[in-house]
C-alpha cells in the first residue's frame, strides 16, 4: 500500500510539473522567432495574404514571423508539413480551401484535416465571377443561361485545373442552373483566362483577383459573382444567386490560419487574438481588396463550423459532379 501511494504521489508530482511548465510556457508565448508555412509558390494569393498576416503578427507579437513557401502538390507538401510539426504554436499554416476542404475529398493525403490540424481564424473569402468573351450572345446572367442552356455539349467552361476549387464552384453553377458544357482544366487560372479572352474556350467562373482586371479593361464581361451578398469588389456585379434566383447558391474560397493540432488553447487563443485587431484595420482590408479578397475574419470555432460546412458542400458538388482526379 506505502509503495503504491509513493507511485502516486510521484506520478500526480510530474503530472504537476509538466502542466505548469505549459502553462509557463503558455503565459511566455511567443518567446523566440515563429515560422508562417506557406503552401503555394511566391506570388500566388495565399503566399501574398501569408507574407501580410506574417508582417503583421510579427508587429503584434513582438517576435519575427519569417514566411517559408514550401509549395508542390497543390498545397499538399506544405500543409503536411504543419501537420507534423510539433504542436507548440511556432509552426503556422496560411491555410486554404483546395489543400484543406477540397483534396482529402478527391485523393489519399499524407494527413488528416481533423486530426492532425487545429484552426486559429478565417481571415479572408474570395468570391468567383462568372465571365465570357465580350462576343458571347448574351448581355446578362439570364441570358447567359439561356443561350448555353439551349445548346447543350455546345459551350466549354475553362478552370485552373480538375478539381481545383474553380473546377468545383463551376459545375456546382451548371448543376444548379441547368448547364450542359465541356469542361477544359488548365494548369492554372492565369492560362484558363488567356485562352478565355483569346475564344479558345466559352466562360470560366474564377476568383475576383483572376477575373477582374480583364473585366475592367473590357477583354472580358461579367454577369455576376458567387457570393450570397453584392461585394464591394466588385462593384456593379449581382450576386447569381439572387439574379438567377438560384436560393442557396453561395459559394468561393477561404482563406485562414491553422495550427497543428494539439496547440494548447490559450496558445491558439493568443494568436486569434492577436489576429483580430489586424484583421479589423482598414490597411488591411485595403490589402487584402488588391488580392481580390474580401476580410471575413472568424475566431477558432466559429471558423471550425465553417470548415464542417464547406467541406460538406464540396463533398456534395464532387458527388453530383462524379469529379474523379485521373
């Protein structure tokens, strides 16, 4: 009996100790230099938006937040590598839709998005615009629904690639408006609108930052955005939900934060809080317009919830879709 209290006292003793070095790890937090993983190639939108939020953390934290693009398989290689971090709140994910909402739902990765992830804050949403060429036969969405609707197999819808989040957003469009057409996936957006404005292919639905300097220099036209409400940026564009009375139609990508999973909380708490002021400052909304995104911050659960969400609608779309990556 003394032997076995002793190995209780000494098991609640360590237990003791272990808990109050992390909560005095906890309470110094961040005491030396953490590292923004970024799982895109530099230039891309979610590697702009990391290099900000990093430059902004760093002033709010008082501790460098040096940005490390660890790009390839589209945004997989670099949110693995937060996966396996350890979970101590120096490793943080720029996280977006493709590697974390819509991959696991087409191939195997090398991580779990419940498991091994923990979210921190949706910081941004970028809503996607539906254009053609100028010389397409239609002047609105309607008529735009029309003439592709009343030749079925005839028009072609270009993306950034199969089961990319265009690809995605665009037959879940057609499903919902009735469309018949061609898909042709590019490697990329910027490829899908040259050949787009060049009459290659018919209309593409792709993001605000991809479609709109060629919307406003007239190489492309416009009839309508993805997103539920009008967006500031892009002015003048309604919302296809509501102009196609398509109820529920109301989708695009995010943008977010993300640490590996096991983070103690009042860590990811630390660094939501840490985000929120930035993400309410209008240098930031004003930052955040030039990548065509659009501020939509959420703390830690609520951002989970939205998570359960778009991953559900996405595994819908694939579903109905039948899109399998070859």
């Amino acid at each position: 009996m003394r032997r076995r209290d002793t190995l209780r006292r000494i098991v609640l003793f360590a237990a003791a100790l272990a808990f109050s070095g992390a909560a005095l790890a906890q309470q110094g937090f961040p005491s030396r230099p953490l590292r923004m993983i970024i799982p895109w190639p530099p230039g891309q939108a979610t590697d702009l938006i990391g290099r900000m939020l990093a430059h902004k953390l760093a002033e709010a934290l008082g501790q460098p937040v040096v940005p490390d693009n660890r790009a390839g398989a589209a945004g997989m290689i670099g949110t693995d590598f937060v996966a396996k971090a350890a979970p101590d709140g120096y490793t943080l994910l720029a996280a977006s839709s493709g590697p974390v909402s819509i991959n696991p739902l087409l191939q195997k990765t090398a991580y779990d998005v419940d498991r091994d992830l923990a979210p921190v804050a949706k910081v941004g949403l970028s809503t996607y615009v539906l254009v053609a060429h100028p010389s397409f036969p239609a002047a609105n969405a309607k008529e735009f629904v029309a003439q592709v609707k009343a030749h079925p197999g005839k028009y072609s819808f270009a993306t950034g690639g199969a089961g990319s989040t265009a690809h995605l957003v665009a037959e879940w469009f057609n499903i919902r408006a009735g469309l018949q057409a061609t898909h042709v996936p590019y490697k990329g957006s910027a490829p899908a609108i040259a050949d787009l404005i060049g009459g290659q292919v018919t209309y593409a639905l792709e993001s605000v930052g991809a479609t709109m300097p060629s919307v406003r220099s007239g190489r492309l036209r416009a009839y309508g955005i993805t997103a539920a409400n009008p967006t500031a940026l892009t002015p003048g564009l309604a919302p296809l939900a509501s102009s196609l009375m398509l109820p529920g139609f109301d989708i695009g990508a995010w943008v977010g934060v993300m640490v590996p999973s096991g983070t103690p909380q009042p860590i990811v708490d630390r660094l939501a809080a840490a985000l929120e002021p930035i993400m309410q400052s209008a240098d930031t909304r004003e930052r955040l317009a030039t990548f065509g995104i659009e501020v939509d911050y959420r703390r830690a659960e609520e951002f989970a919830r939205d998570l359960k969400e778009q991953r559900e609608r996405f595994a819908e779309i694939i579903k109905k879709a039948g899109i399998k990556l070859d």
